[in-house]
C-alpha cells in the first residue's frame, strides 16, 4: 500500500495556506494533521472560511513542538521573519517546507539588505535548499529544510534559466494579480480603484531580485524589474527583454524543459491558460542576434507557492513529481 | 452677466468629495471656494490624489465660520453624524447641501432607530428640505439646507414613485459597485474576492429603507430590501417585483418622468448606460394583473450623490437644472 | 482493484465540455476514451485549447457507433436539438449523460412551447431521468439515460426543494457570469461593456423555467424569474423571494440537504465560496410569517453543469458520490 | 459672441465616434451638424445606444457632399482603407480630422508596408499633418487635414519625445483596455476569458510602430515593442525602457511638458488616474547611466482618439486648447 503522508499547515488562514490546504485536499497520500494559525484557538475552519464549510478541519494554536512531532512535513505559510524562529525550532524533527523568503538566499548580508533585518540563523540558512524542483531537483529530494521561492521570484528564473551565464542584461516587466498581496486589505488592493487600475512599485528594489540575480548570473545592475500590479485576483504575467553575451551559444528552451512536468514551453503565453494550475507557461521569441524577448506566466498562488511546495514536498518524499497536482488542471474560462 | 457661485467641499478627500469637484469643474458658472478635509491641511489635492494634479487648487482645513461666509453654497461630503454639527454651525450663514444622512429622515425618532445615536438638533431636522429634486422639487428651491438622499435610496425611490400610495408589498434587490463602500479600504472591498464576489448584507435593516418606505407610502413590513455588493466600481442596478393593492389605477411611469430631465424610462435597463452620469434609468413591465416588474440603475456616485447634489444646487439658485450636468454623458463603455 | 471506467466527451470543445475534461481529469477511475468535435478531426486538444497543450490527448471526429461502443458512459456537450439524434443513435449501447436541455423535460409539448422546435423522439423523453442527484439520485443510480439540469435551473429548484408543493408565490432574480453564454463571442459577451454590466434578459420566458416550476410544484403565474447576466466570469447567484402558502409547515432546509454532499446550507452565501467547486451555497432567512428570503450559489459550468455530470456519473455506475468531485475545492480567493 | 462650429462625425457608432460626440456634447461652442452611419439610415441614436436616449439626434446615412458642406469641421470615425475615398471626397470643402491610420504616415510605401494595401492618395499624404499636438501644435493650426495619432502610438512618442535622436535601443511593454479593439465582438474580447486574461500580440510588428520610430528617430531594429490585452474596459499603461547614446545630454521632461495642458509628467504613473480624461501621465526614472525607465498612461479613447482629436478641432479653429475637454476630468474611482 502507498506511503501516506501526515502533513501541517502552520498559518493556514492567509491566502498561501488556505490555497495548500486546497492543493493537500486534492492530493492521494496526504492526511491533514495540523492547521495552525495563532489568532485562532480551535476554530472550525469553515467558521473563519465559509468556502470550507464543509471540511470537517479545526485551526488550533497547537505548539511547534507537537506539530514537528505529529508531522512528516511541515508547511510554513508564515510572515517573512517571523518564519525564522519556527523553522530553527522544528528543524530535526520534521521535514519543512518555508513559504515565506527567510531561507531563500545564501549569505545573511543579502538577507539583511533586502528584508532590512539581520538574519538569526545563518547556519540554519546554509542548510536549506532553494526549492525551484527545475534547478535543485536533487538537492530538494535530500533537503530537510526546503525554502519555497518567491512568486515573481520563481518565474523570472524559469524564463532566464535556459540563458544564464550568457545574459547582457535583461529588463523585466511582471504584472501580478491582486492575490499576491496577501488576505489583508490595503490601499492598493482596495476594489474600486485596483478594479482598473495597473501601477508598478518597488522598482528595481523588489525583494526578489536577489533570486533572480543567482540563477541568471547576472548583477544587480544587469537587471531592470519593474514588478506591476494589474486588476485581476491571480497570476503573474512576466515580459523579459534579453540581451546576451556576445558569442552566446543558446539552449533551445523547449529541450531543457522537457523533462519537466510543470513547465510548458508554447509559441504564445497568456495568463488564462494557468489559473488555478501548478504550470509555469513560457514563450521564447528571437527578435534579432543578441535579442530575445521571452514571456512568462504562473499563477502566484500555486506554482509561485503552494503548488511549487507541494511539488517539493513530493520529491522529498519520493513520491511521483506531478501527484495531487495533475489532477488540478487550469480553471478555464 | 451670468451669476457666478462660490462653492465649498466639506470634506472633499472621500469619494463623495471627490466626484463633487469632478461634477464642480465642469460646471460653468461655479467657482471652488474652499475644499476643505481635517486630515490635510494645506495641502496641493494633486498630492492627495495625483489624478488630479493638474489642478491648483488646495485642501485646506479651514474653519467652518470662514467656509460659511465666503462660500454661496457648502457641500458637506462628511461621515454620518460628523455633519450634524457642521450643518447647526453654518445654518443661516450659506446654503447648504449635506450628503450624509443626518437630514434625510423626518423625525429624530426614526434615525435613532437606524443609526444608533440620538439626533441632536431636532429642530434643524424640520427644516432641511430632502433632496429629491424628482419629489420636491419646488421644495428645493426654497431650502436653505437640503438632504441629499441615499444611493440605494434615491434609486427605489424613482422606482417606485409612479406607484406610489397603491403597493401591497415590494421586494428590492439591488447590487452596488465597490465605490459606495467608500476610500477606506475594508473586507469587503478587498480585491481578490469582491473582484468575482456577490454577496448580501443588512437585508431589511439597511439604513435607507425608512427613505423609501416614506415616499412608497409602505410599511417596513411592507418592503423586503437585499442590499448587495457587487464586482464592478460604480453604479446601482436593481430589480423590485411589486404588489399593488387590488384596483390600483396606476399612472404611465414615462408619462409621470417626461419633465424630469435626469429620468429615463426605457425598455430595458443596463447598468453600463449611466456610469459617469446623473441619469437614472428605469424600466417598468407589468407581469399579470397588479404584479410588476420595475428595475433602475444609476450611478451611485453621481446621480446617487454628487451629481443629485449639484442638481439640487441648481435648484436653490434658479439656475438651469441641468447645468453642469448634461455635459457628462454616460461614459460608455 | 477498483473499477475503472472509460468515458467519452462528445462536443469537448464547448465550455461544458473543456469542463468535463477538467473534472474527468481529477476523477481517480476514469480513463478517455474519445474527445470528440465535429470541426476538429484528429487535433491535439492543447493545439486548439493551449491551457490544456500539456494533455496528450486528440479531439477527433470519430462516429458516434465507435464512441458508444468503446465507451463505458459518453457525456454529450452539444448544443440543444443536436443532441436528440445523439441520444437516439447511442441509446442501448452505452450510458448516456446529456448535458443539454433535450430531455430535461417530461412531454413534448412543454418542450416545443420553449424550444420553439418538435420534439423528434418522445419516447426517449420518457425513458431519461433528470439529472438533480438531491431530488432523483435513486432514479439516476439505474439510468440509461441522464439529462443533466440546466445551470439556472438546477440552482433554483435546490433553492425552493424544502418549500415544494406549499409555495405560494415566489419571485427570482438570478445573476449569471459570462461563461454561461459559451465560447462563442457575442455583444452580451463583449467585454469592454460586459466588464462592468448587469442587464436582465428572458424575464418569465426563460427556457429554465419548466425545470424550475415542476420540481417547486407552482405553474409559470406563480413565478416571476429575472435572468440577469453580471461581470464575472463564473457562477450564478440568486435571491429568491418566497410566499408560503397559509399554514405552511416548512421543514429545516439544513436537515434535508444534510444528506447531499454537495449542497452547503449556510447563514450566508457568497458567490466567490463556490467558484471552481462542485458546491451549490444556500440559505434561507425567515421575514415573517410565510414570507422567506433564500439566496443559493453554485459554479454554472461545474455544479450547474459538469460536477453534476460526473455526480451522475458517479452514481450510475455505484462509485461513492464524491468521487474525483471532492478533491476539486473551491478556487478561492 | 463666440464663435460656435457645426461638428460632424462620420461613422458614429463605433467605440471612437461615441466617444467623440460624449467630447462633443462637453464642448461649449460646437454643435451638432451631422452624426452618419452607413448602416443606420434615419435612426434616433438613442435606438442604437440606449446610453444616450436622452439625446434628440438621429444618426443618417447622409451623403459627404452635404455632410462636408454643412459643417466646419467632420470628424472621420472610420475603418482605416475606408476612409481615404471620403478624405478626398470632402478634401477643401470643410475640416477634415481623420481618426484612422489612413494619414499618419509619410509616404506611401511605409503604409503599403504596414496595412497591406496601397495607398491610393499618395498626394493627400503629404497635405495631411499628424495631429499630435504637443508636437506638430503649429502646424494643426493651419491644417485642411488632421490625421489623428494611433492610440499606442501617441503614447509612445510622448514617453520617448524628450529623448528623442538620443536613443540608443527602447524596448517597450504596452497594455491597452478591451476598448481598444472596438465595438464589434471577437474572441481576443470575449468576457469569459478576457475577464483575467493577458496576452501579447503583433510583436514588433504593429501597426504603430512607423509613428513611434519617425518621433524618437530610431529604426525599427532600434525597437521592440510588445502590446498586449488587459482585462479592463479602458486605458493603455505602458513601460518603456530606453538606452541612450553615450554622452546624450537629456532634457528634463516635466519642463518640456510644462506648457502642453494635457501632459503631466509625475513621480508614479497608474492607469486609474487617467480613465475618462484626456491626460496623458509620463514618468521617467533614471536607473543608471544611459539607462532610464519611462512609463506612460492615457485613455485609449480620450487622448488616444476622439479628444485629441477634440483637442486639434480647438487648435484648428484658434479656440482655447482645453476648451471643451479641461470640464472632463477624469472619472476616479
């Protein structure tokens, strides 16, 4: 008989863990042990979110202790920060998979100048694997700690990855859906104008881009990011226009991804062909020598979080790559 | 020479405030006085909102004696409550038009009923005019302070006027954009859900059913009203199924509407004919004997507010009652 | 080992039937047998949908003998008056689910007053049940033929089921998102209008109406039924306005579908709870004496059409109820 | 007195003439001679737009001649091909503002090149000015003929226009509203998919491009330019990112923008701030030595067609610049 699995959320009640919650329910070999969330103290889930109304799931406050303990794999859909401090105390006694950026980069002095906080456990940070299954499939299998990138993060990488090392300098321009910004309401995500509005923000400051930097090879200087928000719930639909290196011997995109499940290669991305969905959709276009302009698109919950976690969580295990995500195909229309 | 107008906005930094000084602007023969908000003083409004930077013009928080004195006509875009005592410390000194609801209902009994608090100037109460330019107009003219009606209110009202005196029962359903929630940002006006989201609230408790019990001549027993939040910015569509009392005569509806130049009878009503204009548009079926189908739309902001507002301006002037108005069509699509 | 069950798809590349796909895709015992479209013989299915360009799956124009014959059930996804001939062709040779609105009625004549068009197999008619699993799932467990209900039709009879047979009068207005109007582009799918409108259409001649009346047991005067299309892409929501007759004795709504696991009675309904999901959302609030407000959601294309398909599958061949329906939760934020 | 101009708009009852006659009705010192339509013979416009039933104005399939002789000014609303014939039919009989791509460019062969036929006026071509008035102001004063810019082109030449000659590569990024593509339904508008969609098209080879390159002085090989669909109603929101020369020395855009009224260069540019009005918001920020990131905003409809066309009518008839257009601010939220 398969191998079933006992996994937690810890912060189910912001978008990222509600939408594992919905990739774990769609999943064959996991069983829910925990959903933790601090502000709620044994709470029917269906009470916090009517859309659930029908699990038969409690959030509990339950310590880190037993949660590790009673866990195969923990999920960590924590705050970025106050992730830190939970990973250091399960590490050992589970498996975890880090939704939020305290693990996603290498040396505490880049942590530190992005996030503007020194970070606590640089040795913790040099044991976690960067979990893009496209780029650490091997290092993910063996990981105890796996960081999940960041959604823009994620993307940028797939669509760079077949020209790292040979890449100028690239500008990007990434418009995200308004779930990105997370289940509390704000200014920006306020309907009325968010409704039809797009603005970019954090331009050429976005925390992601150290992410970006390392797979692709390139320097803070060779990247402009323009991440932009648009006026729609999910997705994030990315521009990249790429120069390489003189001389530059370019991989055809569409043999390097073959092999992996999750990422389409097409000759037109559009951001509708993945809602809801673990793919990440990518379009290469030679303009002239030199000259690329290469498309992306994931949706930011799933593949730029919870999809991608699970998909990890899946080579940790030595479960089949694509289970309890094929069956997700995009909502379309 | 035409008369020229000084006018003011009490609180112009909301939404209200805000298509005020849009309607404003385009009015030919009105001049801003002040605009005036606690938060801000002296402050450019192209720094508060820089779709308006092309203006120079200031927020500033000028007391109420001096807007008074040197304005022909205030507008008070102020929270419910709040405008009470503004209304009492310019009374007599300008005219004024007040948005909020302090001043719709007749009798102090009945608003503390639906707002919660006692009413503190009774008497002023007596002396406001409502501003229904469509059932008082004559009133209007006269008025030192008129109150300008309720979106949802405003709306049933032209709905049902016609029949006015001859309902046996009334159930409204009505769905407004996410810009009558207001600048705040909230739950229910946060993006990623409201983006793709119907939902009902106060259902037969929403503070506008005593406006329009009052002009339909019904009970509150009478009447059932589901409010409701709809994905789109701007506007109001509803559909009420009516009950006449056995042997109603009940008048032509366009017949009754001809010399009211905002009204619009039709065969049928969409909602994407009046965004950006004070038209309200209503459509009248009768289904079998005494049972009708009447739906309307407006634009909450306009003709449910602002444009309403400065349509009753005209009035208490001897202005054109459309001046400054008709210049804003529908901005379609 | 578990049965498994070869299903067909005829007409896949309608909404419906992309929808089916998605289902039968996360259905844990149900392989493909064909895809089928008449203007596409033998194309891969991602060359005319590329959302689905990861599926190695064809659409074929194989011949409805070969379809029935090699296949365990065979979903049609065919415009109306198509499908009859269909039906009648692979009537006996495999199990049959229609997803159009051919035999969704039980006599000919009701059938032409609404479709405008005879009924060419009255006999069929006859022999196929109504595919609402809460009202026939007895019958549907030994059907040779299913006629799934229509999207409006299935939610409005969930709504008034408790109430059946003791309805005085009852009055509905029912919003619908764009995709209930199919792939085919039309001026009511228009997005720069439809992206912020809301116009009713069919008022009290819609086509859903016989479904409605027969199960509530009122005749078409008792029902005023206000189709209305909203700006959103899926889903509908509806308020019901319910009269009782005198000396009603209404049961609990919660109690009666506490046995369906795909009906959530709740305090209230929001459209955005069900999206993607198989789950219809229903409440029912008490006014007065006989009087009775009760709003219900559902996911037009998966409830309202292919989730109750697959339900129906489901049934008619003994697999639990839920199977492959349940691992699909709702889509939310 | 002022002077008051008999307008004509020839093609009406596209998105583009809609919203000229909206303009029109704004303007103070224009009537109404001529509204036509090919299709409509003698049909009141509130018949084809219920939107605007207020209106007493018949739509007419009036010949040219009367039409060119009974107006000062004839605003062209028509398919680019179609409306060459009628620029020479009405050529020195009245005002020609043409709103299609018939006159834009230079010579012939750029247009034969571009749209696929040839031109037929090749002499026309050169009498004609392009009406982008913060660059050819002067020359749109004495003008027989008026060639309106190209939605995305303008935009693109007021980003890059300050940078003119000094451009060593841009790449641009450009998404417009569903608007744009008019008012007859196709699939790229279809709601159900267009609702949440992105998707880019004619890569480096729209039709706009010969307007941006003859402004900034670049080929085509200098430029990429990527437009792509959004899922809201109006707007184009565009992100440039530009190389110069080495040793450009660069002018400060907010001083050159200083004297044109509708240009209003900003620290952040969102597409929400312009909808409805005849703005166009530039940002331009210095990322690094001859690397800037210039963004752009402007409706579609307004600024990209039929008010600045409103705005060239003015200059061609010594009229104010603003006049009719400075009273349509625009429509937040």
């Amino acid at each position: 008989m398969a191998q079933r699995l006992k996994a937690s959320i810890v912060g189910v009640t912001g978008y990222t863990g509600l939408e594992l919650l919905r990739m774990l329910i769609a999943h064959p070999q996991v069983d829910i042990a925990y959903l933790t969330s601090r502000q709620n103290p044994n709470t029917p889930i269906g009470d916090l979110y009517p859309h659930l109304s029908h699990l038969k799931l409690n959030v509990t406050d339950t310590d880190h202790e037993t949660v590790a303990k009673e866990s195969d794999v923990v999920f960590l859909a924590l705050p970025h920060k106050t992730a830190q401090d939970t990973v250091a105390a399960m590490h050992g006694k589970t498996k975890i998979i880090d939704m939020s950026a305290d693990f996603r980069l290498d040396d505490a002095k880049t942590y530190e100048k992005y996030y503007a906080t020194p970070h606590v456990y640089p040795d913790l940070l040099k044991e976690a694997v960067y979990g893009a299954p496209e780029i650490y499939r091997e290092q993910i299998k063996k990981a105890g700690i796996v960081a999940n990138p960041g959604c823009f993060a994620l993307l940028a990488q797939l669509m760079l990855l077949p020209y790292a090392g040979q890449i100028e300098s690239v500008d990007i321009m990434a418009i995200t859906g308004s779930s990105g910004s997370g289940k509390s309401p704000g200014e920006g995500t306020h309907h009325p104008v968010r409704n039809h509005n797009l603005k970019s923000y954090n331009i050429n400051i976005h925390r992601h881009i150290p992410e970006i930097i390392r797979t692709a090879k390139i320097t803070e200087g060779q990247l402009n990011f323009v991440p932009t928000s648009g006026p729609f719930t999910r997705g994030i639909f990315a521009t990249a226009f790429v120069r390489t290196k003189a001389g530059a011997a370019l991989p055809c995109a569409a043999e390097i991804y073959e092999s992996h499940p999750f990422v389409r290669v097409m000759e037109d991305v559009a951001l509708a062909n993945i809602v809801g969905s673990n793919f990440c959709d990518l379009s290469y276009k030679k303009v002239s020598d030199g000259n690329y302009i290469v498309q992306g698109a994931l949706d930011n919950l799933v593949k730029g979080a919870a999809g991608c976690a699970v998909q990890n969580m899946n080579l940790m295990f030595g479960l089949e790559e694509t289970l309890g995500l094929s069956v997700l195909a995009p909502v379309y229309p």
